[in-house]
C-alpha cells in the first residue's frame, strides 16, 4: 500500500487531523490518481458537522483534479499522466437509470463502500463520498473521472467536479431554461454563482439573485445577474414583481438553509418550477401550500449534481471557459495548503468564500 497524507475526521464537529494513511492499489474498473487541487465544498462540512450521519474515522473531499498514476484491470479511453477530474458520480453505466441519461441518481454504484483507505494498522477509513479527496491521493472508480486538458490550472479545473456542474447543470439540465424565461437564484454562493452562468447561457431575460449578503449580490452581478434582491427585506418576491412585471419560470434554490425553501414557492408564476439544489441537513423540513402548487399548475424538481452526464458536460464546459463565456477562476476565494485545512473550512463556515481550494 501507498502511504499518503490526509485530513482526517475522527469526530463529528471538531478539526480534522493530518494524518499518514494508506491507500491500496487500484482494482478492477479503477484509477489511482495523484490531487493537485480539492475544493471545499459545504456538503464537506456538513459531513464533517455529521449531517448526513456517515462512518468515522473518514476522509472527505470530492471536488478535486489531479493526474493518473495507475488504472486497474478493465479501464479504458484513460492513460498515466491524464489530467483528470474526480467526482462524486458513481454510475454502473448500465442500470435503467444509467442508460436513460441520468448516472447521477444510478442506485447499484459498484464498488460503493469498498474503502481504498487504512490506518498504518490495517483499519479500513471511511471514503467520504466514495471520493475521499481531501488526501494527496485517491483510488475511484472510473466512472467517477472525466479527462480534461493539461493546460487549465488544477485550482480552477477542480471547481468543475461539482460546483460549477451543480449550478450550471440545475439552470440548463433541470430546470430547462429558455430564452426569454425570468430565473430567481435564490442563493449567491459558489453554486448559486453558477447557477446565474447556466440561466444567462440559457437565454433567460432576467435573472435575480437573492441573498442575505449583499456583497455577495455585488459578486452575482459580475457573474451575470440582471438584478439582485436581499432576501432580508420584506416580503422580497414583492421586488421581483416591481423588478421583473411577473413572477419567475424558474426559481432555483442553491443554499440548504430551511427558510429559502419556505420563501421559495412565493417567486413562482403560474406554470413555474422549482429546483431544489442546495441541501438543508437530514429530517430538516419546509413548509409550503400543496394547493398553491396545484392551483398554478407549478413543480418542484429535486436536481442531484446538476443531473450532470460527465462525458456530455464537461467537454462543453471546457469550451465554454477557453472562450471566456464563463468565470471559473473568479471562483477561487483563497488557496490553501492541507496543513490550513481546518482554517479553509473556517473561512468557508462565515458565508464569505465562492470556493476555497486546498492545493497540493
């Protein structure tokens, strides 16, 4: 086994430990791939804050990019030396849900569970989902990695693997925007940010971003928002109204904060369709009128990772960053060392960070 340094969680709530794992070789339908750089997401520190209730000793991360260092038995269309993403998608690729286009809700994921992580004492550490990647290396499997060139720099490239996915692909992929179509982000954090990319993309004439703070409705301008609303005055659907002459198509939720899924339904027009993308913590509920919904002929849509198809997406996204069309590097809030993980997360627990990057 290779020896690897990784931040460790060893109990719900506290700072991670920097500590030397082991991390097996690749298996069947696996790759080993050495990180340059792993983006802190929120999904991360609610793991860490035990949200989702998951196994400890674990090692979280699944934002990352790096190089391939091995392939197991049975990859192909990958090399050693590719530079590559690394997400969380784990799809069989051939279940009902896989061949309908949908990998990112695929139920029989192989391998899932199957720690390539151990203690120097031969104890198993948890994966965090199924990625692991805030350590200098991981072993996933192949339907987890997407190829991307050697000249986009790891700390950009790495924003790719989930957040710029779930934001753009929640305006494009599931909420379907259309031209001319008004767009309500509710939300302007690092995935909000990307959700405006994909509904300007899209063609929407108006996209209002909501937030709380409004330095981070000044950012949502720079990333393509038409008009901003802070979403602590009262009643704020009302501004839409004055702002846009109707209420929203589309009304994406990108924070997994309760009271933005409550407020969410008052922006929909008749006919209007809700997103939800942003993850308040496990048994956390909201409240709305069933018969408002079915009055307004209006949905709700739930959208796992943008409902992102990595081979379909990623090469689109690529070519849309080369041709200036949209912001990655703008993204980037700080970069750290993995030894200031626990600072990172810090500075991403105040609201204040797009996406802070632990760069190797």
């Amino acid at each position: 086994m290779r020896p690897i340094q990784a931040a460790v969680c060893r109990a719900f709530g506290t700072p991670l430990s920097i500590e030397r794992l082991h991390l097996r070789a690749p298996g069947p339908g696996e790759v080993e791939v050495d990180l340059a750089a792993v983006a802190i997401c929120h999904s991360d520190i609610s793991l860490i804050d035990g949200a989702f209730g998951k196994s400890l000793p674990a090692v979280y991360g699944h934002e990352a990019a790096g190089t391939v260092r091995a392939l197991g038995p049975g990859v192909n269309g990958l090399a050693q030396g590719d530079t590559v993403l690394v997400t969380l998608i784990r799809a069989c690729g051939g279940c009902p849900t896989c061949a309908s286009g949908r990998p990112v809700l695929c139920r029989t994921k192989p391998g899932e569970g199957d720690s390539p992580i151990f203690t120097p004492e031969g104890a198993p550490v948890h994966q965090g989902l199924d990625c692991g990647a805030f350590a200098e290396a991981v072993v996933v499997h192949h339907s987890q990695i997407a190829k991307i060139p050697a000249d986009i720099a790891p700390d950009a490239a790495c924003l790719m693997s989930c957040g710029v996915i779930t934001g753009l692909g929640a305006a494009v992929n599931t909420a379907g925007v259309r031209p001319g179509e008004v767009v309500v982000v509710i939300g302007a954090g690092g995935v909000g940010l990307n959700a405006i990319q994909g509904a300007r993309l899209a063609g929407a004439a108006r996209v209002v971003a909501v937030d709380l703070r409004p330095d981070k409705l000044e950012a949502a301008r720079a990333f393509g928002a038409t008009d901003t609303i802070l979403a602590s005055d009262d009643s704020p659907w009302r501004a839409l109204r004055r702002i846009a002459g109707r209420a929203a198509d589309a009304v994406l939720v990108t924070v997994g904060a309760v009271p933005a899924y409550d407020d969410a339904p008052r922006y929909l027009a008749p006919g209007g369709r809700l997103v939800a993308v942003g993850m308040p913590h496990a048994g956390e509920t909201a409240r709305y009128q069933p018969v408002t919904l079915a009055l307004g002929g209006q949905g709700i849509a739930g959208s796992m990772m943008g409902d992102t198809v990595l081979a379909r997406d990623i090469p689109w996204i690529v070519d849309l960053y080369r041709q200036d069309r949209i912001k990655l590097d703008e993204l980037i809030s700080g970069r750290w060392r993995l030894d200031q993980i626990n600072e990172a997360i810090a500075h991403t627990r105040t609201g204040a960070a797009r996406r802070n990057v632990i760069v190797f």
